[in-house]
C-alpha cells in the first residue's frame, strides 16, 4: 500500500482503512517536523505540532475535496498550527537548541549531495549558517512559504490552495518572494563576509556597520558595491542562497517521536465519513438498522421489547403530521421539526430547525413503569368521557426505539383524569457554527496606509467565535471576535505603509479566518504607489557676512517615499543644481556657502521611489545685497 498515490491512500482513508492513514502518516511525518523545527526551533514543540498536524487531518479528512492535494492541505494545517504557536508564545528562539533529550536541533547544516561538484558543496557548506541566519530573522509567515516551496517542494498550485488563493496570484506571490529574499540573504552573507573577502566592501561598510544590524541603508551600500566590484559581483552569482536554503538538511525528529505519534493517532476514534452516514435513516427498518450498528446484544433487545409498543406509538406522533411532534424531511439530509405557533420566521429561509434523528440514539426514550409492562402514551377515551384510561397493549417484541434529540420537550395533551407515563426525554443538539463571507465577497485592495472591511456572516443558532492570521507583516487588524447568532460582524484591515516594501507594486497576502468548525482566507493585495509626490512648502533665504551663506528649504511628500529633493538656480558662473539632506518626516534641508547674488528665482524638484516628480519655483529672500 505505500506505493498507491496520495489520491488512492486518502479515498481507502475516508473510507475508514486506518492502514491508509498510517501510510500517509508515515509518508510525511519526517517533512511536517522539518518544517516545524525550523518554525519554532524546538525538538519538543516541533513533534507536538506534527502529531497535532496528523490528528487535524484525520479529524478534517472527510472534507478534502477530491483532486485536491493532500500534501498541500497537510502543510496548510501545519503552517497554521505553528504560526499560532508563534503567536502565543512570542518569535524569538536560538538557531540551535537542545532538545529534551540533550541533543542539539541544528538547522544550519547542508546535505552537500544535493551539489555537483565538491567546490559548490564546499562553499555552500561555507555560506550555509549565514544563509540560515538572514533566511530565520524574515517574518515567519514569509518564511513558511519559503520553506514549503523551496525546500517542501510545493508547487504554485499546492500554496494557492494552501492560503485559499488563485494560482495566478500564488505564482506572483512566490516569483517576488524569491527575487526579495534572494537579494536580503545575499546581501546579508557579503556584508557579514566582507572583510574576509573584499576589503574594498569591508572600508565601505565600515561606518555603516557600526549598529552591527543589515539595515536598508546598508543594503544599499551593499549593492551599490556590487555593482561596481567584479569579484563580489561574481561571489554574489555564485553564492545561489535559495539553493543554499533548499539544500539545508532536513531535522531529525527526536528517537521514538514518529511511533509515538502513530499510535496515539490509530487510537483516536475514527471520525464518520460524510459519505456514510453514521446511523440508518428514519425510512430503513429500525431493528435491522440497529443491528448493523452493534446493538444485538440479548439485553438491548430485551429492552427493546419492553418499550416496543411506547416506541411505535412515539414513533406514529412524530410522523403524522396534525401531531404537534411532526417531522417533515428535509432532501435526505436530515429532519426537521415544524415550527412552534406563533413563531415569527427569520427573514430568508425557513421557519423550521434541523435536527438529527436516529434509532437506538442514547439520551432519549420511552419511560416504562415498574413491573415491566409497557405504558403507552395517554390518549383520550371513546367518546371522550372524563376517567377514561388509555388501553394497555400486550407486550411484544418491537423495533427499536427511535428518538430524536430535541432541543424541546414536547408532549400530547391527555384526557382528564388520565396520567400520561411514557415522555420522551430531551437531548441538547449540540450547536457546531459555521462561519462564512457573504455570497459575492471578492478580494480586497488596499492602498499604503489605507483600511478597507469585510463582513463575517453565522448562519446558525449559536454565537461563533473566530480567529484571524495575517500572511504579511504590513497587514493589521484584530486578532480575532464573535459572530453572534444568526449575525455578522464587519472585520476592519490596515495597511501598515511603514512595514510595506519601499517598492511601487502590488503586495498581495491573505488573511485566513478559522472558526470553530471550519476556516477559510481571503486574498488581501496592498498597493503602493501611482501619485507623484508633492512640494508642500519650498523657501531659500541667504545670510550676509563676509562669507555669504543659502539656505533651502523644502517640506515634500509622497504615497510611497520622497528619495530625493533639488533645487537648482542660474549661478555667476552657470546652472547649479544641489541635493537637500532629508531632516526627517517631510522636511528637507541645506546649508551651503554659497553666493544668490543676482539670482531672482530657484526651483525645488521633488523625486518620489518610481521617479515621479514636483517642481516649485521661489524667490530668494535677502539675496539682493550678496557680493
């Protein structure tokens, strides 16, 4: 069996085979705490969160779609399961740590048989610590999706149907996941190699380097350096650090973790299958629908003579339809009880409420009395006379009862005088809500800084409390809330501009909802840029002195960032054109010795990431007495 298909184990799974399901198990357990490990960077915690992982998927495997793939929604639910771990007990964990069993759980190690030649296995041996370190400090959302592509293998297919989104948008998502993190890593293992590789990257980071973090700043110190340098250029091109990534040994699961993990799973009750209903309908034949269901035993018959008679004319009440107990069905999939009088219908759908029915259902039943003669329910008698009692059939052996786990306990009004002794008990129905978005709800688009809403709508009689996750940093909102009853709640995000990528383009992410029953996400796109930016004040002033002083001003912004500000003049000896410092926020500034004499106007220029620009012409002020 452990050569079938994944398709093939997960059908013979549903349908019950647990050796399928222990080959599935089996198949991906060392993949799932690999993955872990490298989430939560702990042997302990990582094997909880695969054997949790397994136990999910057995419980939610009856509602895999068919064709779907199941290692795909197995590390969605792992992916899920240690990001909420994540959250609850904060980010931070050493690249290495030891284990319960005292053994170290290293992540920095690389499987040199994934190279061609010795020399790569060499220098990819060498670069593999650094790459692991840049790889665990990105966010781990973006991390999660790094390491089920890269070094999982899933393909675009598997992650869109991982985070709920189109294949489209998961390959987009992916190719600029990829570009991003391969620059950050590779800039991250040249600034901390530089002075051991290139000494003219080493002086030029020198001062940059002194905070000892890989800040923007010095990224772009890095690259700039690239670009000029050939031998780090070439280094860069060599160094591959996905394939260093993808290459990372797989972590070992702690000794006896893996059969530990199978046997509690074969010991969990196998959950019912959808496409078996777990009890006979109310239109099969009680007594042998029970038998088939295991309650043949000689006292369960017994007992089922007793209450033979009670149970047929309960029975007879529930499915006249002038009883007040009437049933009508409801497509197969169910029953459902007529509503009370006076009850006011909720707008757009019925006035009645589901409820399961079964045979041989435990907390409901006919009450005999003592002596062991069945007691039918009261009904009036002929004529209607006061004093009358109800007859009292013979015993005989009948179907087994059918009960209905009611939410009320209804009962037939008897004649006066008569005393009625056989009353169904009620049972509780358990409500389990099912949250969901209303039917037409697409995407949504956000632009940088801005909030957009959905709604989260619960269908059912119970309040639904829900959770959210976020796929991105840049997206905020609240951790989670309740659906009430019959309700819905408006669910508000926001965009974070400052945690955004600098970049004009389209970001786009997930928020995934998890509900007490069910989850599902919804596909979130950022969007920066398209503005120019705007000169909000511009002034130039100049000082006088043997040494004539300009000072320029200038207050500039922009949806995604100013990255520069100019102003130019006609000078005494010809066109000047000079940068402004950014002070901070909006404000831009400079102060320089020089000369405006004569000039009778300078214009600011404002530059924004996409290379949009604001111009803005002023007078000097003061300048006309310069030298």
């Amino acid at each position: 069996m452990t050569q079938l298909a994944d398709a093939d184990l997960v059908n013979a799974a549903q349908g019950g085979d647990r050796e399928a399901l222990a080959s599935l198990y089996e198949r991906y357990f060392d993949a799932v705490y690999d993955f872990a490990a490298r989430m939560v960077r702990d042997r302990d915690e990582a094997a909880d969160i695969a054997q949790e992982t397994f136990l999910k998927a057995m419980n939610g495997l009856g509602g895999l779609k068919q064709g779907a793939s199941f290692r795909g929604w197995l590390f969605s639910i792992a992916r899920n399961t240690a990001l909420n771990r994540l959250e609850r007990r904060g980010r931070t964990r050493p690249l290495t740590t030891p284990g319960g069993d005292g053994e170290e759980l290293a992540l920095d190690v690389v499987d040199t048989s994934r190279f061609s030649s010795p020399q790569e296995a060499a220098e990819a041996a060498a670069a593999a610590r650094l790459v692991w370190e840049a790889a665990s400090a990105l966010d781990p959302r973006q991390l999660s999706l790094l390491d089920l592509h890269v070094r999982q293998g899933l393909d675009a297919d598997e992650i869109a149907q991982a985070l709920g989104i189109t294949r489209n948008n998961a390959y987009v998502l992916l190719h600029r996941l990829k570009k991003a993190v391969e620059s950050a890593i590779a800039a991250y293992v040249l600034w901390k190699q530089a002075g051991e590789r290139c000494e003219g990257l080493a002086a030029v980071l020198a001062p940059a380097a002194a905070g000892g973090a890989l800040t923007p700043a010095i990224r772009r110190e890095v690259d700039r350096h690239v670009e000029r340098c050939a031998d780090c250029r070439e280094r860069r091109r060599r160094l591959a650090p996905l394939a260093v990534f993808g290459a990372l040994a797989p972590a070992t699961p702690p000794p006896g973790a893996r059969a530990a993990g199978l046997d509690q799973l074969l010991r969990q009750p196998r959950p019912a299958s959808p496409a078996r209903p777990a009890h006979p309908t109310p239109r099969q034949d009680p007594v042998s629908g029970a038998a088939r269901q295991g309650f043949a035993a000689p006292q369960f018959l017994r007992a089922g003579a007793l209450l033979g008679v009670a149970a047929g004319l309960l029975l007879l009440a529930l499915v006249l339809p002038f009883s007040p107990l009437a049933l009508t069905r409801d497509g197969g999939s169910g029953l459902r009880m007529g509503a009370p009088a006076g009850e006011t219908p909720r707008p757009g759908g019925s006035s009645t409420i589901i409820i399961p029915v079964s045979p041989s259902a435990p907390g409901a039943s006919a009450t005999a009395p003592p002596g062991g003669s069945p007691a039918a329910p009261a009904s009036p008698s002929p004529g209607g006379a006061p004093g009358g009692t109800a007859p009292t059939p013979t015993a005989t052996p009948g179907p087994a009862t059918p009960t209905a786990a009611a939410t009320a306990t209804p009962t037939t009004a008897p004649s006066p005088g008569v005393t009625a002794t056989a009353t169904p008990t009620a049972s509780p129905t358990p409500c389990t809500p099912a949250i969901g978005l209303p039917p037409g709800t697409g995407g949504l688009t956000i632009p940088a800084g801005g909030q957009a809403s959905f709604q989260l709508q619960n269908a059912t009689g119970c309040p639904a409390g829900f959770s959210l996750a976020y796929g991105a940093a840049w997206l905020v909102g609240p951790a989670g809330g309740t659906v009430p009853a019959f309700g819905s709640v408006t669910v508000t995000l926001r965009v974070d501009a400052g945690a955004l990528p600098a970049e004009e383009g389209d970001y786009p992410t997930t928020v995934t909802v998890t509900g007490p029953a069910n989850s599902f996400t919804l596909p979130v796109t950022a969007r920066r840029g398209g503005q120019p930016p705007q000169l909000l004040s511009a002034s130039a002033s100049c000082s006088g002195g043997s040494r004539p002083m300009a000072t320029f001003t200038a207050e500039a912004a922009d949806d995604i960032a100013v990255v520069r500000v100019t102003v130019a003049f006609a000078g005494e000896n010809g066109p000047v054109t000079l940068d402004l410092g950014h002070a901070g926020g909006t404000l831009w500034t400079l102060g320089t010795q020089t000369s405006l004499a004569g000039v009778t106007q300078v214009t600011f220029t404002a530059y924004d990431g996409a290379g949009r620009t604001a111009a803005r012409a002023v007078a000097p002020v003061s300048c006309g007495g310069q030298p």
